[in-house]
C-alpha cells in the first residue's frame, strides 16, 4: 500500500507554487502554502483565487467546489508552518544555493518522516538532497506551467531516493490525475532538455533581428503546429527563470552552447523584463500577471495600402505533388496561372493532379464547384518556359539540386519580364546561391510553403542580402491573398520552423541513444507536459528519418557546431533504410 500524503506544503507561491497549491486542493489534498513575505503571500493567494475564479466563470469548477478548494489551503509566510505536513514541493527561484539552504531548513522543521520534494527545472536533485539529514527521502517532482493544465509530471529520483519513497511519490501523481515519467537525475530531466536549447535559439533569432518577435511565434505555432510560440512560452515562463535554466543546462549539460543562455535573455532579465509575471518581457502585457498582449513599439503596424501593381498571373514551374499543389493554390485564390511542366510529364496527369487537389478543396467545403471550375479554366499548362515572359510572379518548385535550381533560375531570368518576382520553393538550399545565378537577385525571394500538404497555412519569406525591398513587400501581399500568413525571415539554413524544429528532434535521439529514457516516455513528456500534438519520435517517424537528416546536416555545415551534429543513430537508421512510416519502420 503508498502511502497517503493527506497534507503538503507548497514553498514559494509564484508561476508555479500557486498552480501547484491548486492541483493539490482540487484533489482534496490540504494544503500549507508559503511565502517569503506578506506581500508575496498575497500575490500568491490573488493568484490562486484569480485562477479558480476563472475556473468557474469558465464551467469547469463549481462555485462549492471552488469554496471547498480554498478552504483547504492554509496561508503562512515561514517554513514553521509546515512542522506536520506529509510532503513539503519547494518551487522558489531556481538556484542551488537558495534551494540547498531552504532544504537544510525544511530537514530541521519537518517531521522525520516526511518528504521533501523539489520542483527544480535543471538543478541538480542530488546536491540539493544531500543539504538534508534524509538524502533517501528527497526527490524531484517537476509540474509542468501551468500546473492545473498540463498533465505530466517529471518524477525524479536519485541514486539514493528510497524506491517506496518513488513509489508513493507515483502513486500520488496518479491520484492527482497526471501521468508521471520516472527517470534520474540529469540537467533538464526529459522535456526541459528538448525545450529550453529551442527557445535559446529562438532568442538569438530576435537578436540577430533574424525575424521579428511575432514572425518567430506565429511561425512555430501555425508551422510547427505548437501550442505557443517560443518567444510567448518564454514570456510564460519567466525569463529569469528560464535564463538560470539555461545556465544550469550549460554548466551540467556538457557545455552545449545551444545552452548557453543569449545575451539579449540576460540584459532583459536585469533590466526587469521577465515577462508575464512583471508585465514586459518579448511582448507588453496589460498589466503584471495578465496573459493579455497590449501593443507596444515593436508592434508591426497593420498591412498599408495594397500594391499599385499587384500581381495578377502567376507562373509555376515544376513536375511533381509540390508543383500540383501550388498551381490548385494560385488557382483557388483567383490568380491565372501558366503551369510550365517538363517534356518528361503528361500534362494530362499533371492536370489530373490538380484537379484532384481543388475536389479535395470542394470535399473539405474550402471552396464551391463553381470556383473549382472557374479556378481549373484559369490554368494554362505548358511544357515551355517561354509561356512565363509576362507573367508577374514565378515560383518554381522542381527538385531541391542547387544546380538544378540555378539552371532553371537563370532560364527564368532570361525569359520574363523585368520585375517578375523569381521565387524559389527551397527548403534546404541557400537563396542566396540561387539569386547571383539569374544575374537580376533583387527580384529573387524564397517562398517556403511548410508542410504544404497540411493545413498549415504558413510560408516563409526568405529575404536574402540582395532581395529588394519591393520583391519582398510583393511575396508578402501574394501570401495573404492565398490566405497564408506570411514571415519573413533571412537566408539561413533551416529559415525559421525547420532551424527551430530539427536541432530538437535531433536532440531527442540523442536522448534516447544516451539511454536516459525510451520513445514512449518522451513522447509523452512533450506532449503531456509542453502540449505538443506529437512526440519527437512519433513526429520523426512521420516527416522520415532520411529527411530529418538531411535537414539536420544542412543546419550543422552552416551553423558548424558540434550540437548540431546529426545524432549517430540518426546516420545509421537511415542507413540501414529504417526511415520511418513510410517504409514501415523507424523508431517504432
Ligand atoms: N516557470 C515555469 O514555467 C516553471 C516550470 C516548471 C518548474 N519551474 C521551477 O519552479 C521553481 C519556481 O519557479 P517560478 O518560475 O515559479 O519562480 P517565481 O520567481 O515565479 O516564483 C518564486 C517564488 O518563490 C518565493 N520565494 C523566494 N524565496 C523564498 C523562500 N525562501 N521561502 C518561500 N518563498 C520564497 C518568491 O517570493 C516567489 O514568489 C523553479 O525551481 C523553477 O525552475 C518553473
């Protein structure tokens, strides 16, 4: 039988411990919660009834359960009032001496039984465990932000935690309806370790002003299908908090410089810009605390007037899915398009392709019969280049070999007009490289349509050095009309969702071949406890372990450090032709 934890403490009433105060009373748990100061104390308790009270006002909490809940929390500032409790989870700031410190007190005022639980990010559970007379009774309990929502809970034990001290620890995990991933103790446990090297480099993103704050975000979010944006989840989290995460990841984590926290993290942080919790941090918030976004100077102002010469026709180069999918894109949104497809592909087929691709439109009630038909009368297909002099943008989309794309470029060049935007659809190739081969780069962007298969409606606008402002301006106006959000970002590998998304699916395998835990534990852990729709592995399957790679090499040969080196069992799956759903197996 575990035994029953019928009353804890809770030390430190900030972003986490008054959302921790909360998971345990809702579960009829009674609760000592404290505080530093009488000011903190209030803080904390506004914060604990601002969140039930929202809970109510939402349905999801009756107003007799929300006094209920209340009622079982005892206030107090100082540790004396947690003499009797069962389990004390420390959630102060992160650092080793302040947590070692309140440890040693807690061993001195607690009784001899009780637990001490830590609900550090990235400290070391071991050091802080080793502070107390009762090392075997220490253990980490990592609730995720917010702790009400998120479902999983990171249960750390050490090599001295007593296995009926883990096991009670589960059980109670359980009765508070989460679902816990037991693993030791390493900088960052499981999530924090995939989490924290993206936000940092999303962080060197802003400033490098690679992409704007809202750029980044939007593209994460609707791109990498993530419930926030890194830069918003940041905000969430604290930005002091998150700088000594990252601190600590770097120093115990083998010195990743991903880790090592950007200098723009820690001047907001000394400047007092920590986000949510002081009201400013990437965004302005209507007040401290609040969730609510206000605009402020970085506020892009809305879209000006339309161009004076918008385009009308659009050309679109290319045999294959990518190809399809754009010509029925352009189609439905009201532009003629001249399709240019090799010799080497039936224009039958291809404009079988494409119709199929609008009667999936029409199924999924996007678009009428009507405009399908209308859409399908505005193609005119080709299989020479010359079709596109007058056309007013051309995208090309044929097979991502830089000479390739250069030769057909420079063709492109040559035929149209002067001022048709030339786009490239690349994914891994710099546009840069392909822009100085149609001898005209101003005219030249990216226009990277992510996942174009999903409904993700996000393209990358890939400005390079020699871009014009005017090309860009016109990628971006096209980008609406089709109903996509535009962002636009510089010429790096990866742009912005794939240079964000791979280091971290990358990193989860080198998680997995470092033996610290299995697909399934991290799998959950992002999604139960960073809201993820799928796990690294699960989603790594699905994109293809070959492509994954590819992308993953591509980030490493540009950016050139070692933590972005392809993990070695990524190379040898691929190898060994393990490459995902599509050839039946990968991971699983
Ligand atoms: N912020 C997150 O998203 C998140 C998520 C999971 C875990 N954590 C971890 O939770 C812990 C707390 O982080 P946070 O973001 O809630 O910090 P926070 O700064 O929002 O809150 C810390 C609170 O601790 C109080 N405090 C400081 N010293 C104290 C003491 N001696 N006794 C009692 N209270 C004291 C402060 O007054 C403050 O209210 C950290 O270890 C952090 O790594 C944070």
């Amino acid at each position: 039988m575990a035994r029953e934890f019928t009353s804890v403490g809770v030390v430190g009433l900030g972003t986490m411990g008054a959302g921790i105060v909360e998971v345990f009373a809702r579960s009829g748990v009674d609760v000592v919660a404290v505080e530093i100061t009488d000011d903190a104390l209030e803080r904390g308790r506004t914060t604990l009834t601002g969140s039930t009270d929202r809970a109510v006002a939402k349905g999801r909490l009756a107003a007799a359960d929300r006094d209920a809940l209340l009622d079982r929390v005892t206030f107090a500032v100082g540790l004396d009032a947690l003499h009797a409790v069962d389990l004390v989870i420390e959630a102060v700031p992160e650092r080793l001496d302040l947590k070692r410190r309140l440890f040693a007190d807690l061993d001195r005022i607690c009784k001899p039984e009780a637990v001490l639980a830590t609900n550090t990010s990235s400290l070391s559970v071991t050091e802080i465990a080793v502070a107390t007379g009762r090392p075997e009774q220490v253990i980490g309990i990592h609730f995720f932000n917010p702790a009400p929502v998120m479902k999983l809970v990171e249960v750390v034990r050490t090599v001295v935690t007593a296995d009926d001290v883990v096991a009670d620890v589960e059980a109670l995990c359980a009765r508070l309806g989460k679902v816990d991933v037991t693993i030791g103790d390493r900088a960052g446990f499981v999530a924090n370790a995939l989490l924290f090297g993206y936000l940092n480099h999303a962080v060197t993103m802003v400033e490098a002003r690679y992409a704007t704050r809202e750029d980044i975000d939007v593209a994460m979010k609707l791109g990498g299908g993530l419930p926030m944006g890194p830069l918003a989840l940041m905000d969430l989290i604290g930005l002091d908090t998150s700088y000594e995460v990252l601190d600590t990841m770097y120093r115990r984590g083998g010195r990743d410089r991903r880790h090592s926290p950007a200098p723009l993290l820690r001047q907001m942080v000394t400047a007092g810009l920590l986000g949510r919790k002081s009201g400013r941090g990437f965004y302005t918030y209507e007040r401290p605390g609040s969730s609510k976004v206000v605009p402020d100077a970085q506020t892009p102002a809305p879209a000006g007037e339309p161009p004076t010469d918008p385009v009308r026709t659009v050309g679109v180069v290319g045999a294959g899915a990518s190809a399809h999918r754009l010509v029925a894109v352009f189609a439905a949104a009201g532009y003629q398009v001249v399709a240019v497809s090799p010799e080497s592909e039936d224009l039958a087929t291809a404009g079988a392709a494409v119709r199929t691709a609008l009667d999936e439109n029409v199924a999924q009630d996007q678009l009428g019969e009507a405009d399908r038909d209308a859409a399908l009368d505005r193609i005119t297909w080709s299989t020479a280049s010359t079709e596109l002099a007058d056309v007013d943008l051309v995208v090309e989309a044929v097979a991502d070999d830089l000479d390739v794309k250069k030769a057909l470029l420079a063709d492109l060049a040559a035929v149209c007009k002067p001022g048709t935007v030339l786009a490239t659809t690349t994914s891994v190739l710099p546009v840069i490289d392909l822009a100085m081969a149609t001898g005209r780069p101003d005219d030249v962007v990216g226009l990277h349509f992510v996942h174009p298969g999903a409904a993700t409606p996000v393209v990358e606008i890939v400005r390079t050095i020699r871009s014009s402002v005017a090309a860009v301006d016109t990628a971006r106006a096209v980008c609406a009309t089709l109903g996509r959000t535009g962002v636009v970002c510089d010429d790096r590998a990866g742009f912005i969702v794939d240079a964000l998304l791979f280091p971290y699916l990358n990193d989860a395998v080198r998680m997995l071949e470092a033996g610290y835990a299995g697909t399934d534990d991290v799998d959950h852990a992002m999604k139960l406890g960073c809201g993820y729709p799928t796990g690294p592995f699960a989603l790594l399957d699905a994109i293809g372990l070959d492509v994954a790679l590819a992308v993953q090499r591509r980030l490493y040969a540009e950016l050139r450090d070692p933590g972005f080196a392809p993990a070695p069992l990524l190379e040898q799956l691929v190898t060994a032709g393990h490459l995902g759903d599509r050839t039946g197996r990968g991971f699983r």
